[in-house]
C-alpha cells in the first residue's frame, strides 16, 4: 500500500477518514475568504438557500479588493452590501486599500500547515506555499460553506515537482513558475494537485513560494502545495497563536507524474499574449516594444518583488521616455513597508503611478487599464485577451525584474543586461 | 462551438459584472469579444460545444449563469477547468465531458436514457463520462441551492 501524498493527508485530516485521490469527501473548512467580486453573488445564494445565519463567522473572511476605488454607484453599492452583512454577522472584512484578499489570508496567519482554506477566486491556490490545501470556489460554494461549514472535495491526484539547485542572478520564482507553465500547458494539472519538492524549496524565500503557488491555478491544478520548513514557520511567527502541524508526504507516496525543474539551469521567461502557457525564452522575445509596465497583483506585488524592480530601474537609470509605469502594492502592510524603507519614493521619483493596494489593473475592475494597441509586460498571472480592460492591448508576463528592464529600455530586454 | 482554453472572461468579461450580475442583462455580452454575433445567435435549448479546458482562468460564477441565462441548459466539453465544472453543477448547467471534435456548428444532438449522446448528422455516439453522486444528487435537485434548501449540508 503506497504512502500519501500531503494533499492526501490534508483531506483525510478534514474529512475525518483514511482518503486516497479519487475519492470524494465532505470537509470541515478552515477559512474561506470572499471578495468583492464573489461575495455579493454568494450572499444571493446564501438567502436563496434560506441561510439566515452564517454557521461560523470565525471561519469567513471578506475582502474589498477587486473595485478599489470604488468607482461606480454600482460598485460602492456592492461595497455597502458586504461591509453591512459582515457587521451583522460578525465576519471579518477588509475594507477597500486593506490589500488584495490573498494577501491578507496571508498575512494575518489564517492559512496555516495542515490547513484547509479555500477562497472565492480561483487565485486562493496562493496560500499552499503554506502548506495548507488551498483552491478556488465559486460564489454557490461559497454560500454552502456560510450556511453548514463545510465542502465537497473530490481528492486529487498528484503531480510531483522536484526542484533542484539554486536561481541564477537574474532569475527569480516568476521564472521558474512560467516555465512549468509552459512545460505543463494551462490544462497540465487539471483537477490534479501539484505538490512541490526537492533541495531547491529550501532556497525559495515564502514570497517566491506564493509566486509558484499563485501560479498553479493557470495549469489548471487544484492546488499548489509546499512542505513546510523553518523560513515557513519564520514567516508565521508572530502572525498567528494558533498551534499548527506541518504534513509532510510519505517516501513512498503515490504521484501520477514527476517533473524536475533545475532552477541553476534556468534562464528568465516571458509568457507572450495572451495565453498563460505560451511562454518562451525571455532572450526570444527581447526587443519587443514595450508601453506600460505593471508592478502588483497577488503574483507579484510584495515588497521582495518591488525590492527587485527598483535595482533594476536604479540600474537602468530610471523609466525610458513613453513607458508608463503603473505601482498597486499588494497591501497595506507591503505599502508601509515599501514607504519605510524607501522603495516608494524612490517609484514615485521614476514617474511611477501608485495606486491603491487592491487587485489594481490586474482584472480591469479598477485601476489604469491600457489603452488600444498597447503592449505592457506586468508581474501578474493572466495575460488573456482584454484581462486589463482592453481588448486591444497585449499582454507579456514575466518577473518584476524583467518588467523593470523592459521599463528601462522601452522594450522587452533581460533583467541581467540592465544591471551588469 | 468555442475551441480550446476558453477562459471565463472570453465568456463574459469580467468589467461587465462590476455593473450588473442579472444574466438577462449578461447575457446580451455573451463571447462578446471572441465572435460579437455570437449572443444574437443562440436560441434557447442550444448547446454549447467547447475543445479542452473549458472556463479556465477566474472562478466568477456568472460566466455560468449568463450561459445559463442565454437559454443554453448544457456544456459538451472536452474538458473543464474545475472551477467551472463545480459552478455548472451548482447552477444546474449540466457540464458533460467527452471528445467534441467531430461535432460541426449546428448539428442536433440527442440524448437518450443511457445518458448517450448521439450525432443525427454523423451518426457518432458519445458516451460522456459518468458524474459522482453527489454531482448527480446536486443537479437532479435543480443546483446548490434547491440542494442545500433541502439537506441543510452535504450528504455523500
């Protein structure tokens, strides 16, 4: 009898019986995290379902992160609904500037090893660089766990990524993510788990492990999971009281596929538009015009991510003539942060537009959007067609060092030849 | 008939639904952006036919209830991304999984009680995957909510 995988473990743990992928479980939750573009739906299901009283506020979070600012009487509209059911029901709520959602689940310790935490948006995959089984609902799902605390699950099978050796100057987590994108394709991992592993976890920073967890929802997995280990309990410390166990998998733990990635070989990546998985070789795409430049969103909005574009825009002499350079920290906590040590002033002085900590341009709710024929390279997770707000503008992914060469040069460049 | 990796934006984009989250309203921007005819063309009872990956990308419910909305009562993919696949099955659109490349735009297709789906042009027969119980059970109730009005939790 094979051992198990750590998503196996989880499972069983909420479930409250032995598990194996395939099987389907109904599981206690430990969080679940609502935003303003999921929650107002959920509330209609809620009352539909006849919900009259939300079964453990403890366990329910609300973020105000899609439409900040708001800037409609529709979207303040939806904004009053939230903050007034979460004031009756006693939920937690972020109100608009708290940060993107994610972040926040992140920050204040509600994703915890061993957990089970789930998030209405498909980017709630971000907290297994926790060790917490994390993935995305919809708004339906999100109203059942309100009204009885619990969820469905079919247990997923599990790919097996294996990192070895350490980042090359020059090459950051945003790399490595979008090349197992392009080596899995945006269905690779369909309802299937990604569990990561190998000597190379232990030389990821937490934020370079959210980018990789952040990520697996654009190969189609279910969740991006990661052991946990001291920079992960470092991370916490002083986040949470909460007591918590680390799930590690069996030796012997049965995984449908194994990929190795060798971070010392890999070279920076860009994913061309306007799908996630066509990435390539950032050396194949230099030269290409770039007119915006996007720092943010819960891929690539932490102050480790802004800390490597600043280098490179110091490097490079600041933003090129005709690049517009849009900031959106991913919270509060990462803007005070960058405000503290210098990082934002130093982005307004290059001419940077900073905006609000939300999802920004991300999803095109809010926030600049580009306008028509427009390239811009951004730090994000989606580059489909008319993501930021504009069907006619293109988008590239890559790192925030890559975004901040381009920035400096007006065109697609590697990070490496602005900073030597 | 959409092709592969249709992301849910494709399907309704997600700027539409800071305004209104009425899928009579939707669904006049249905694929909007992908072919702008496309929701002046659906009848009701149509079903929609997709390649691989079906309703990648956000999680937002309404790229299923504007579908729903549009008078389409069943997806015929090759496959779904998860989310997706759990939102059809708590609005009680029915999401079925097989292989749809010979399927040609304006076939008629018909089901019969074996849950088989056969090809009046072609001839072909597909037999969709068959779903889990409880997936049946939240689909024969109507959706989640019928389901949850009922039970009050989940029952395996």
């Amino acid at each position: 009898m094979a051992g198990r995988t750590i998503s196996e473990k989880i499972l069983a743990r909420k479930s409250g019986q032995a598990v194996r992928a395939g099987d389907l479980v109904v599981c206690e939750v430990d969080c679940a995290l609502g935003t303003d573009g999921s929650v107002p739906m959920a509330l209609d299901y809620f009352e539909a379902m006849g919900g009259e009283r939300v079964r453990d506020p403890s366990k329910l979070v609300f973020a105000l992160d899609h439409y900040v600012p708001p800037t409609s009487a529709q979207t303040i509209g939806l904004h009053r609904i939230m903050r007034e059911f979460a004031c009756k029901h006693g939920v937690t709520l972020h109100g608009a500037g708290a940060g993107i959602g994610h972040q926040l689940i992140v920050e204040t310790g509600r994703a915890l090893p061993g957990g089970l935490v789930v998030g209405a948006d498909s980017h709630a995959v971000t907290y297994g660089a926790l060790n917490c089984f994390a993935t995305g609902i919809g708004s339906s799902d999100l109203a059942a766990i309100m009204l009885c605390g619990r969820i469905w699950l079919r247990v997923p099978q599990t790919i097996r990524v294996v990192l070895t050796g350490q980042l090359s100057v020059g090459v950051f987590a945003k790399d490595i993510a979008l090349a197992l994108a392009g080596l899995l394709g945006a269905d690779g991992a369909a309802y299937q788990a990604l569990e990561f592993a190998g000597p190379g976890v232990a030389t990821l920073a937490l934020e370079d492990r959210l980018v990789l967890s952040n990520l697996a929802v654009e190969m189609g997995a279910k969740n991006g999971i990661f052991p946990a280990d001291a920079e992960t309990a470092a991370y916490l410390r002083g986040r949470t009281e909460q007591a918590y166990e680390r799930i590690t998998p069996d030796p012997d733990a049965h995984y449908n596929k194994t990929v190795e990635i060798a971070l010392d070989q890999l070279a920076p990546q860009i994913a061309l538009p306007h799908l996630v998985d066509q990435v390539v070789p950032l050396a194949d795409a230099s030269g290409t015009p770039i007119q915006m430049v996007y720092l943010g969103t819960c891929t690539g909005g932490r102050l480790r991510d802004f800390h490597q574009a600043l280098e490179v825009l110091k490097a490079g002499g600041g933003v090129a003539p005709g690049v517009q350079l849009v900031v959106t920290p991913a919270s509060r906590e990462v803007r005070d942060a960058m405000a503290a040590d210098g990082t934002l002033d130093a982005l307004v002085g290059f001419g940077a537009t900073v905006v609000e900590p939300g999802c920004g341009s991300c999803c095109g709710t809010c926030g600049v959007i580009p306008g028509d024929g427009v390239s811009v390279i951004s730090t994000a997770n989606r580059n489909f067609r008319g993501r930021m707000g504009n069907a006619k503008a293109s988008i590239y992914l890559a790192s925030p060092a890559a975004c901040a060469a381009a920035a400096t040069r007006g065109f697609v460049t590697d990070p490496n030849k602005v900073t030597r | 008939m959409v092709g592969d990796d249709v992301n849910t934006d494709s399907i309704i984009s997600s700027t539409r639904k800071r305004e209104s989250l009425d899928p009579a309203v939707l669904k006049q921007f249905l694929f909007e952006h992908v072919d702008p005819g496309f929701a002046a063309s659906v009848r009701s009872g149509d079903i929609l036919v997709a390649g691989k990956n079906f309703g990648c990308g956000s999680a937002m419910e309404v790229a299923v209830t504007t579908v729903l909305g549009a008078g389409i009562p069943a997806v015929i993919a090759k496959s779904f991304s998860r989310t997706y696949y759990r939102n059809a099955i708590n609005n009680g659109l029915l999401p079925l999984i097989c292989d749809t490349s010979l399927i040609r735009d304006g076939d008629i297709l018909v089901s019969d009680a074996t849950g088989a789906i056969r090809n009046e042009r072609s001839g072909e027969t597909l037999r969709p995957e068959p779903l889990p119980e409880i997936m049946k059970a939240i689909l024969s109730a109507g959706g989640l909510v019928p389901y949850m009005r009922k039970n009050g939790d989940f029952r395996l």
